[in-house]
DNA sequence: TTGAAAGCGCTAACAA
DNA sequence: TTGTTAGCGCTTTCAA
C-alpha cells in the first residue's frame, strides 16, 4: 500500500504539501496539485483512514445497533441509515443486539474503541444505562426510545397506529378485540398498548385484560398467545386479534391455521409492521406500514446533522406517520349466531390486492 | 476517554508497562501486571483500536459484501459471517452490493481505507476485476464465486440443488418443466441452469430453450417471466416451475395467482432458497434450501483460519449440500386430459397490481 | 522485569 | 504557497 510519502516523492513535494493537494486542493497551487493528484493516481494511493482519523480525532465512522437484522424491518432501517451515511461520507459499523442488553452492551464497547463519531441505538431495555458508558458521544435512538435523556430520537406514532388498527376493527363491528402485545418495558410496546386501549376507550368499549396477551417479539410469542385467545370458550373468544410487531404476527397467522379457523370469517387480524410477506401471504395481511427505510434514513441524516452543533437545550423528536394498509386479513364478525361453517378446505388463497 | 498514559501513570508505570500489562500478562510481574489492571479498570480504560491498529498493520477487521441484505438469504449470511467473526475478535464491515459491480467498486476502495485483515465478497459481475484492485487482501467469495484465481471458495452445491428440484418435478410426472433463470454472469444461476440440464437430459426430456427465461434476480423478473410461461398456449404450457431465486419465486407465485393458476393443480413451484415466506405463503412451497448461515459462518472462519498461513498452493472450495423441502407447491400434473376446472371459487380473482 | 525511544501514516501549527 | 516539525495512542525494539 503506497503511503502519502510516496507520493509526496514522486511529485517531489513535502508530505504536507501532498496532503493538502489531496484534502484541501485550494491551499495549493494549481500545477502542484495537479502533479499530485497525478502521483496518487499512477500509484493507486488511498490514504490510511486510521492515521486520519487518529489525528484528526475524527473518524467518520457512525455505529449502529439494531435489534435483529434477521427481522426485514430492521434490515430495511439499516439499509436507511447506511445509504444515507454513504452519501456524506461516513462509514457504518452494524451491530446486532438481539433484543439482548448483554449483547448490545458488547456492542458498545467494541464500538468504543473504534471512537465513532456518533452513535444510532434501537433500544432495549438496557440501553438507558449503557449509555451512560458513552458520555459525549451523539447518540440518536431509533424505532424505541429509552429515556436517556438529551437524546435525539426518530420514532413513529405508535399510539396513532395501535389506534387506527383498533379503531378499524371496531369500525368493521368488532367488539372483543384480542391484543398479543410486546414486552411491556420496550416503548414501542407500550405506546402501541397504549393507542389499543385508547381506541377502546373512544368506543366506549371495556378493556379485558384477559383479552391481552404479552410476548417477546418473537414469531412464537404470537403463536402461543393467539392459540391461547382463539382457544377461549365461545362468548369470550375474541373475534379479532391485533399483534403488536410483525413476527409475532406470523405466529399468529400459523396459530390460526393451524385451529382451522379462518381469515377473515372466523377471525380477523391486523399486524404492525408491513413487509413482503404481509403482502404475499394467504390472505393478504391488514397492517401499520411503518416508513423503516425512512427511519433509518432520517436517523442517520438528524445525527450527522448535529455533529458540529453543542448540545441543543431541547432534543429533537422526529416522528413519522403510520399508514393502515387495508388488505385481506380482516372484515366484519361472524360470531355464534351465524352457522360455523364447518369443513372449509383450509384457507383458500384470497385476492390479493393492495 | 482516557488513554493507556493515563492508566500508566496511575499505576506509576510506564506505558510500555501498561501495554505489556494488558496485552502480554505473561511479560510482566504479577503486581506490576495488578496495579495496572486496577488503574485501567478504574478509569474506564478502553485501548484506542485506531492507534492499536496503525502500530501493529494489523486491524481485526474483516470486510463483507453482500448483493442485498434485505434479502433474508444474504441477511443470514451476514449474520452468520458476524457471529463468527465476534467469536474471533474480529469486527466486520458490512457493504451491500445491491448486485451493482459499480457499488460492490465503492465498497472495496472504502474498505481498502480501513485495512481490513480480510476481505469476505458475495461476487457481481465485476468482482474478478475489482479483486485485482487488493492484491494480498487475503479473499473469500461467498455463495457465487467470480473466477478470481486464487481465491477461498464458500458455495453450495448448486448443480446438485437444481437438479433434485428437477427430478423431484419429473419423478411427480412432469414433463414440460419452465425454469426462471438468474443472470448467466453469475456462477450460481449458470449452475442452477446447468444442474435442470443435466436433470432434463438424465430423464430423456428434451431441453426446450423456449422454457427457459432469464431474470435478474428480482420479484418482478420472476413475476413477468411466470407470466409469459404459464400464458403459452395449451400444449406449450409447462405444467411446472423451477425458479432460480427467492425473489423471483415470489414473482411467479404472484403471476400463477394473477392468471387464476391453482398452486399445485395447475402448476407446480418449486424455488431456491428457503424463507420464512416460503414457509407461510400459501400454499407453503417446495423450496431447495440453503445452509445461509453455516455459509456465513465457515467463509468467516475459512477467512481467519488462513490468515497467517502463506498462500496455499490450491486454494479452499468448500461446498456445502442443499436440501429438498417438499412442502406443497408441487404436486403430479394435471393437462388437459383432465376436464379443466373452470371456477375455482378458492383462488379468488386475484387483480395484484403492481 | 522495566523504561526510553522510535515510529505506524497522517494532518495541522508554525515558519519561511 | 510550501516545508519543517510535532504528535495523535499505541506497541515494540533495544538497552538497562
């Protein structure tokens, strides 16, 4: 690897000069910089980001910690964040928690040693207090927020969306809404607790607890939890299930299957989060489209944007808009006075559409 | 963030002391070696892996490029190569392709900066040439291999994967059987097409180049090249798909519900790559799966496990078995002898735009 | 077993 | 406009 010095000799300037020829071609005279420039080229250099950065205190380089890259959300956040950290030059190092804190807490001491200049966390319930390892760096938390103060964070409107996918259900009749909810100490699991609830309440419906289910986002998390409400005796069983996070949806969709129960006449069910499968499954799934391509993006563009700047008094909270995408997994109730259909042959493939 | 002099002096050693400490206990007294080790855990110490880097030329970073990592197969990849990497110490960069030889370009000059120790690459196209860009960058190519003489190689037996997916359609009765084939510059969908050749040729069927469509990989290719095939007039028509990627797969399955096309009745589907919508669409489909992971994993660790070793005379090919999951998307043929079944209510008109 | 000193490749003061 | 020089934080000779 030709280092800086070699090119300086060939262009028979001093390091210094090669070096500015390259980074601040204006502080050096046109016929240098040209026989620099030139120089670099034949010889293929590429400065060594590390000495750079090692004296720059400066590395260009932003962490991020998501969840599951395995889970297509966060893949398509990453994807956000990392398109737009190319575009101004910044490098990404990606990290997975897991959903686990003891892993994310690894997470954030290998990226301290790597002295990034800034730091995008979906949260779990740890982070709040690992980030107390991290003081002076910018950090903008992602999709969760974890209540460490002076963060920036970039969310959507959780209660907004648990609301608009409630307050359909009602809207198409039903009256025993079924919730399978995320781990109660995430805040996008509360918040979307939070807006079920309140649409219930707009209706002058009672809250059941005993209709609410709790998982860790897990596929299987759902298929326990709606066997479980899709298993009551008759009068209790709910007509209609909300699932708070897409692979618990999944669950929920094979549970139902699985009790040949069908989709939308014996049960309606509404997802949060959108994704291929959502669109291609059988029927196509009713969800909260989330903008995660968009949450990654602006994340990344908010903490690069507030590098140069000192602390801001009141941190930014940028929140996006879901969207109720109305498909096929969902529709009026049929309860007990309707005959139960009895043999239907599974699932037929329904319409798709969008 | 405090730096191994401060931790020197604190110990009131000097900083030679301090690093052999941390880094070769056995070099040091044991009380030195404790008083250190208190004076680094006291103050937060983290070695600055920059510095560390630069001294040593050495930089436990390993570079991985993939063509999509929103595409479950290429994520699990990843993930796979990450894990192993950490288990290793290692810190991977991760880059996507996005399948664009000209974005696969960027990565590995960004990545030339870094120095990493070792350089994982899922080819394009133009892999071959840009690999002559880092010579001695020890080099592992993953999934595809791009003809870079030299190179580790980490696939699976594509050949073998096609092949069964054919003989498993010819042996269920088929004899006109359409494949969706990938790019022909990339070495998996060459042998993916090779492999139905070889099946076709195995069971005395004719190769009818007026089956075989290309695609590049995408849902939509697959969507309009199941959409040509299965809109052949009568005898033409395959009775039976074998789609390249998972992707596409998709795109034909959409294409088959479109045109009212009973999967498996009408005609059967089988795709590479397994996923968890293959598993959940409806009808769950016969796929050849992969082993994404391990192949992440053992390109991580074949990369690690050769890195102080001198160039080896030949060079690694390690290829692990695919599988055939017969799920049921594929079923016997049913022509036209058969009295088409004109309504079937279960598909449901299925306007998908798009 | 420890310390002094050099140097990895780069950029930024400062001087010329 | 250019060159000289110092130093980022670390590890590794070399010497004591």
């Amino acid at each position: 690897m030709p280092s800086i010095q070699d090119v300086a000799k060939l262009a028979n300037v001093s390091t210094a000069t090669a070096s500015r020829a390259l980074s601040r071609p204006d502080m050096v005279a046109a016929g240098t910089r040209e026989r620099v420039v030139q120089a670099a080229q034949e010889l293929g250099y590429q400065p060594n980001v590390l000495a750079r950065s090692l004296r720059q205190k400066e590395t260009r380089t932003i962490g991020l910690i998501v969840a599951d890259i395995l889970n297509p959300f966060h893949a398509l956040i990453a994807k956000g964040a990392q398109d737009a950290a190319d575009r101004h030059g910044y490098t990404v190092f990606l990290f997975n928690s897991d959903e686990e804190p003891a892993k994310e807490l690894r997470a954030m001491e290998t990226l301290r040693g790597h002295l990034p200049t800034g730091l995008i966390v979906a949260p779990t319930s740890g982070t709040r207090a690992h980030l107390r390892t991290l003081p002076n760096l910018p950090v903008v938390e992602l999709d969760r927020v974890s209540g460490h103060p002076g963060t920036t964070t970039v969310t959507v409107d959780n209660v907004g969306g648990a609301m608009a996918a409630t307050q359909h259900l009602i809207e198409l009749g039903h009256r025993r809404i079924g919730m399978i909810v995320g781990q109660q100490d995430i805040s996008t699991a509360i918040d979307r607790h939070d807006g079920y609830r309140a649409a219930l309440k707009r209706a002058h419906l009672n809250y059941d607890s005993a209709l609410v289910l709790p998982g860790h986002h897990r596929e299987d998390d759902g298929y326990r939890a709606a066997r479980h409400l899709l298993t009551l005796p008759e009068p209790e069983r709910p007509t209609a299930l909300f699932v708070g996070n897409n692979e618990m949806t999944v669950g929920a969709v094979l549970a139902a299957r699985e009790l040949n129960l069908d989709i939308p006449h014996d049960v309606s069910i509404v997802g949060f989060d959108d994704s291929r499968w959502a669109q291609t499954m059988s029927p196509p799934l009713t969800v909260i489209a989330q903008p995660a391509y968009d949450l990654g993006r602006l994340a990344c563009e908010h903490l690069i944007g507030q590098l140069g700047v000192a602390h801001p008094a009141t941190p930014v909270r940028v929140q996006l808009q879901t969207e109720l995408v109305i498909r096929n997994s969902t529709g009026p109730p049929h309860t007990a006075d309707h005959a139960k259909r009895s043999s239907r042959p599974s699932l037929g493939p329904s319409p798709h559409s969008r």
